[in-house]
C-alpha cells in the first residue's frame, strides 16, 4: 500500500550511442533541470492521479501538496504521521492542513533525493554500529572460527538490530511511509478518501516480481543448470548477471539462456570491490562495461556486493535499469539503503529496480539460517505494499538443500495469481511506460492515454484507519 519513488542528480543529457534503444523521455527533454523533473516523476508521476487532480508546489524548504476538492469535509489534521526523516537529516518534520493542502516543513523532494541516492547526512552515529558490527560478524564467521562464538556474535547483531533503527531489516520503507504520508495528508485536506491513480503493475497485478542470479565465479557457472532448471520446471524465467573479466565462460551460455527467456546482465567488471574506488577508475571501467552490456545484448546492470554510486550508474552506463541499490542493508560492504520497494526513476531515464530481499548470501552464509522465513516475510510485506520483490540468489552457494528452499519460495510465488513474474528488464520498460502515461477522466469514465494504455488499468489509492492502501482496482 504505499509508495514510491525516486529522483536523480544532473547528468549529462545526450551522449547516447545511437544504437540505444532507450527512447527520449520526458526526464531528459527536461534539459538542465533534471533533478526536479526526476524527483516529480517519482512522486506526481509514482501517483499518477487523473491529469490535472494532484499539484505539487515547493517553496523555501517547504511543500504543499494538493488535490482538487472532493465531496467530503476537509479534515484538519493530517490521517497518518510522517515517518522519521533523522536518517536524511531532516529533524522534526512537521506537517499541517490548511486552505485544502497538505504542506510540510521540508523541501519533499530533496527529502526523497537523499533516500535514493543515500545521502545520509545525519545518520552516521545511527548506522556506524552496525556497520562495524556486520563486517566484523563477516569477516570473524567466515574463518572456522567455533560455533559457540559465531552464535554468540550472531545473537549479539540481532540484539542490535532489534533497536529501532535506520535501515529496518529485512526491508526498509521510509520513503514510501514518507511519500504515503503526504498523499493521504493531501486526501484528508481536499475531502476525499478514494483517489484513482494508474495501476503501479501491468493487467491489475498486485506487485512485481523479479528473479535475479549474481554469477560469482567458475562454481557459479557450473551450477547455472542446475538451477534454471528448477525455474524452467516452474515456468518462472530470471535475470543472470555475469562479471565480464573475472571468471572464464563459454558465450553460448548467455545465448542459450536467453534463447529460453532468461536475461542477461552485466555484474561489476572485475567484481574486485574497487569499481567505486576513484572517478577515474569508474569512468575508464564503465566504458569497457558498456561494450560488454552491447555484446551481450544486456539493458541491465547490478553492482557487485551491492557497492554502488547511483548518480555515476546513471550518468555512465548505457542502460535501461539499474539493480544495485539495496531497500536495507545492514549487513554488507555499503550499509544503508534507499529505504523503498518500489522502482525508481534516475536521470536519463534510467529505472532503478531496488534489491529489496535481503541475498542468499546474507541469509545462509553469513547469518546461517536454514529457512526462508525472512523472504515469506518480505514477499508478505512488498505484496500487501504493492511494490516489486527482488530475489538474489547465487548459483556458487548452491547446496542440494539450497536449492530446495528456493524451490520452496518458487512454489509460493508461483501460485500466486496476483504476482507479476517478470524479467527486470521488463518492469523497467513498463514502470518507464506507466511514468509516461496518463489517466484522463470523462465525465465517470476513465480513458488511459499513452504508452502504457494497453497493458495498464485503473487502481486506487485509498485512506483506512491505518493509513493509506493501495489497490490494483
Ligand atoms: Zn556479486
């Protein structure tokens, strides 16, 4: 149930090799102002209320937010409080109702700007912890150390994490608790409590759902059969992110796999944990990475260990999505997290799909668990938001017993009707579709105008005692 998305920094606008297929888009014919224009396609355009229903209007560190009236009596006080914002630096965020709108002590925008591009000014003493504590448990449980001491170190992380803290584990939401706080702010203020907005997936589906493969090395090759077979078997194709200079393979294999419907990626370069490491290095290795994305025929890209600088992604690499930017991470080499589920648009139209299950790898190597208990949670909780589920699992830690856990959370998502399973790079295609379309109403009548007009359907937004849903019809 609730929101969503996302923003950008400025970026060069042009210098796409003709041979692109990403199409011009309403981001870049923005010219230099790209930053507003992304920011508004992820919250007007996240929405995507009737034309003309919903005005945003931002001031000297403030928004106010309004919909046309409705029947109703305007409420004064705002239905569902905002979320803590300290992460991002902004400290006792108020909101208030008057004269129709919604408005908040806060730019929103740049607000949104620094989840998405985890700009945590403010944050450092919260996360600096965990993040000590994660890559220590890392490191310390890799080695044979006993298990007593990897128990004890495990229960001391889960003691910590149980603090209210920033990012929320397994999946974080503060911007889309931010983005639904307003909006249903702005309900309340205008009088109503059912909005139509665009349906956020293709044919009235209820969330998305993406399978994803990081090859990490010639083990990882190895076992690619075993476990597409087990997603042919249930009729579910993925996404296989291969590191070009790392590991030697066969190219028949990327050909092969997408011959049966699966994608392809490109994982990092060297996957050496350095691809960030300096300006100089990203720009030399991001060209050498976009003559693999075109050999390969690949629109995707996936950071390795998820270490990641959205706005370099963004402004380098000849993509169409992005899938490095993790929901939560508190376990890891970049702790922290853009803090939604849904997908986001960054500047050149760019879609990033954020990782929003925490990896096999975290789960079964690092914490040692032998149940899919936190991913049935994390499908529970992007389903009931309506976001996109992102399930990372490696080939190389494959054991037997592995597999049938994956075969297990397969089979949950497999009978689900409501379960868009799609490929990333056809959720980047349709969320850049839906950002480029619109609802136009008639009278009672709704018409859906643009790209996205024929696979899309009128949903809703609406307030409950809790907050606000929202729902595919
Ligand atoms: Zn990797």
């Amino acid at each position: 149930m609730r929101a969503l998305d996302h923003s950008g920094h400025s970026a060069e606008a042009a210098t796409l090799p003709s041979a692109s297929p990403r199409k011009a888009s309403p981001i870049r014919a923005e010219g230099s102002d790209l930053l507003p224009a992304a920011l508004a396609a992820n919250f007007e355009g996240f929405w995507k209320l009737p034309a003309g229903m919903l005005g945003v209007e931002r001031g000297e560190g403030m928004t106010a937010v309004r919909l046309a009236p409705g029947d109703g009596r305007p409420a004064d006080l705002a239905p569902v409080s905002l979320p803590s914002l300290a992460p991002v630096g902004i400290t006792a965020p108020d909101m208030a109702l008057a004269d129709g709108q919604a408005i908040v002590s806060f730019d929103l925008y740049e607000a949104m700007r620094r989840f998405y591009f985890e700009d945590f000014r403010g944050r450092t003493a919260v996360v600096s912890r965990a993040a000590s504590l994660g890559r220590r448990l890392y490191y310390l449980a890799r080695p044979a150390i006993p298990r007593r001491y990897q128990l004890a170190l495990r229960r001391r992380l889960a003691r910590t994490q149980a603090r209210p803290r920033f990012p929320a584990w397994p999946v974080d939401t503060t911007l889309d608790d931010l983005r639904s706080a307003v909006m249903s702010a702005a309900m309340a203020a205008a009088g109503r409590d059912r909005v139509p907005m665009l349906g956020l997936w293709p044919r009235r589906a209820r969330y998305g759902v993406v399978l994803r493969h990081d090859v990490e090395g010639s083990e990882g090759v190895r076992n690619v059969d075993a476990l597409r077979r087990i997603e042919e078997a249930a009729g579910l194709r993925s996404i296989w992110n291969f590191v070009p200079e790392r590991y030697p393979f066969d190219s028949s294999l990327l050909t092969d796999l997408q011959q049966a419907g699966h994608e392809i990626g490109v994982h990092g370069l060297h996957h050496d944990g350095k691809l960030f490491s300096s300006r100089q290095t990203f720009v030399q290795r991001a060209e050498r990475i976009n003559v693999y994305l075109s050999a390969w025929g690949a629109r995707g890209f996936a950071a390795p260990s998820a270490i990641r600088k959205l706005d370099w992604i963004a402004e380098r690499l000849d993509i169409e999505f992005d899938s490095s930017a993790p929901a939560a991470e508190v376990i890891g080499a970049q702790p922290g997290g853009c803090a939604t589920v849904f997908p986001f648009l960054l500047p050149r139209a760019i879609v990033e799909i954020p990782m929003t299950a925490q990896q096999d790898h975290t789960l079964f190597e690092i914490l040692g668990r032998r149940d899919i208990d936190v991913w049935l949670e994390t499908i529970r909780l992007v389903r009931e938001r309506g976001g996109v589920l992102v399930l990372t699992v490696h080939p190389d830690y494959m054991t037997s017993a592995r597999l049938d856990l994956y075969r297990a959370v397969l089979s949950r998502l497999t009978e689900d009707e409501e379960a868009w399973k799609a490929l990333p790079g056809d959720v980047s295609n349709w969320w850049r579709r839906r950002s480029e379309s619109e609802i136009l109403e008639h009278g009672d009548r709704f018409e859906i105008s643009g790209p996205a007009r024929d696979d899309a359907a009128v949903g809703s937004a609406a307030l409950y005692s809790g907050g606000l849903a929202v729902s595919p019809s």
